[in-house]
C-alpha cells in the first residue's frame, strides 16, 4: 500500500538527534523547505531510539529524513536495511563525512533542498560483527581518540575538536601486533591503527583511498607501520588525499572480507562510535540502503583540520 498522503505528497520521517553537534538548531527553515519541495512530513515524539521509530512508521511514509552526523546515520542503518526505505540526510553532526562522500551541501538548509527532488542512489554498507557503518571502522589509534574525545568536546569545538585530542594522544600512542586474514592469505603486523573503509571520506574530511566511493563494492584496508608518532604527522597530507597506500610504511589493499585478530581484545571505532571488539570480523554490504542524492555528484571537499582518524 503507497504512503502517499491524501494530498498526493509523499511522507517522510523526520527524525533529529537533538544530541547531534546542530541538533538543538531551530528548524523551522528546513522544516518549510521540505513542505514546499512537496513532502508531508511525520514528527513522532517519546522515543529516541531511530531503529524502533523507524520500524513503526516503515508502513506509512515514503521516506526518512535523518537529522545529525555520522553516529546518527549508523544507528539507523539497521532499520533502513530492514524497512529498504530509502533516507535523505541533513547534516546536523560534527564531521558529516557521508554528506561529504556523496557529494551533498554540508548546511541543513541547502541539503533540505536537496531531498525532495534527489533521486535514489544504492550505496554499500560495511558490517563488522553485527554492526553497520558507512564511512570507516579502525582499531588502534582512532579508537584510542574516539574514547578520548567527549561529545562535549565534538559539539564545542567541532572537527577542531579531533585535531587537539590527536594531536594529545599521539605521544601516547603504542603500536600493536594485528593478524590480518584476507583474500586466502594470513599476514602478522605491526600497527599504530588498521582501518577499514566503506565510504570515501571520514574523520572530518580524511579520505580513505583516493578513488574510493560509497558504492565501487569493496572495502579499502590500510595499516600505520610506522616506526615513530611523528611520521603520523608527515604523513597526513597524503591521509588527507588518500594517497598514503603509497608510503613504504603504509600496508593498503581492496578485499571485500577480512579478519583483524589481536592478543587482547581491542575495541573498534565505527564512524567515531566504539562499537565492538577484535577479534573483527569485517564485510562489505552492496547496495545495502538506498539515499537520496545526486548521482553524479563529486564528494564533498576535505577539511582544514585533517587527522588520522
């Protein structure tokens, strides 16, 4: 049965995560933006759980409309798989790398424009033991940070935020011993982080790998070998353009599976969430959900204050 309201608009979901960096910003501007670009727009109360919202209202909307980052977009991956509702996505977060992968406006306002005219666009999702994410999952020195870094501090002081926590744990930072099972073949390293990535960008504007994309199907690995913490420093230019699978001390690869085994169980950064713990059993999901943006747009630029992350 069509969703579609009595007036012949499509419904949406609305959905804000008031916890979000913007998220306690008025919307009464997007709100009339979204009206105009001809959606009906559903507001439920009493619940901040977004899968269960989702999951109530599958029947009767069209679409959903997520308001926040990246930690926002993840919690409602699981719904969206579910449901196979497609979302549109008005960046209320700190680093809003998956608007920035899919080449959106990073401004509420001129991404509300986007939304009721956007086609759907299938993108993947990578999964790591029952959780989803969009844009990179890592272990190691992100981790490190992401315990770190408060959403205090995330809301205050935004992407500026991740460069002071790095920029104070990287004198701390120890490497580690990661088994990598991949492809038929099992290699022991030594790391500072191991990262795997879904999406394009993350970390606020970092890029995985320079021809990386949300939908190429495959998941892009790399591995910090590096002997001492400043060569982290000289080597975020190249984080920054997502060339470092060059470096001599950088190990990079393209898989679609692979296992991160560890001594002891170390936790995984998902899209700046801890969400599990290696050992880490990773995927690569095609096609997994369906967002509303322009199909050939060119991702989003990287920012000022890029990091290893």
């Amino acid at each position: 049965m069509s969703a579609t309201s009595e007036t012949g608009k499509r419904r949406a979901l609305l959905l804000v995560n008031a916890k979000a960096r913007s998220g306690s910003a008025p919307l009464d501007a997007i709100r009339t933006i979204l009206r105009e670009g001809g959606l009906d727009l559903i507001e439920p109360e009493g619940s901040a759980d977004c899968k269960e919202v989702i999951g109530r209202h599958a029947s009767s909307v069209d679409l959903v409309i997520l308001g926040g980052g990246d930690g926002t977009m993840n919690a409602a991956a699981p719904a969206l798989v579910e449901t196979g509702l497609p979302f549109g996505i008005l960046p209320l977060g700190t680093a809003n790398d998956l608007a920035r992968s899919l080449g959106l406006p990073l401004e509420p306002e001129p991404a509300a424009h986007v939304i009721p005219t956007a086609p759907e666009k299938a993108i993947d999702l990578g999964w790591v033991n029952g959780h989803y994410y969009f844009n990179v999952a890592s272990v190691g020195f992100s981790a490190d940070l992401a315990s770190e870094l408060t959403a205090e501090a995330k809301k205050t002081w935004g992407t500026v935020g991740y460069a002071i926590a790095a920029f104070r744990l990287l004198r701390r930072a120890r490497p580690f011993t990661v088994t990598i099972e991949h492809d038929g073949r099992t290699e022991k390293v030594t790391t500072i982080q191991a990262s795997v990535g879904n999406g394009r960008h993350y970390g606020g504007g970092m890029t995985v790998q320079e021809d990386a994309t949300v939908d190429d199907g495959r998941l892009d690995f790399y591995s910090l070998e590096v002997a001492h913490w400043w060569r982290l420093i000289a080597l975020l230019p190249a984080l920054r353009r997502g060339t470092h699978g060059k470096a001599a001390d950088v190990r990079a690869f393209e898989t679609t599976e692979l296992m991160l085994t560890t001594r002891k169980p170390r936790a995984v950064n998902t899209d700046g969430e801890l969400t599990t713990w290696t050992p880490a059993h990773f995927k690569v999901m095609p096609k997994a959900v369906r967002v509303l943006a322009p199909l050939d747009a060119a991702p989003g630029s990287t920012s000022r204050f890029p990091l290893p992350f």
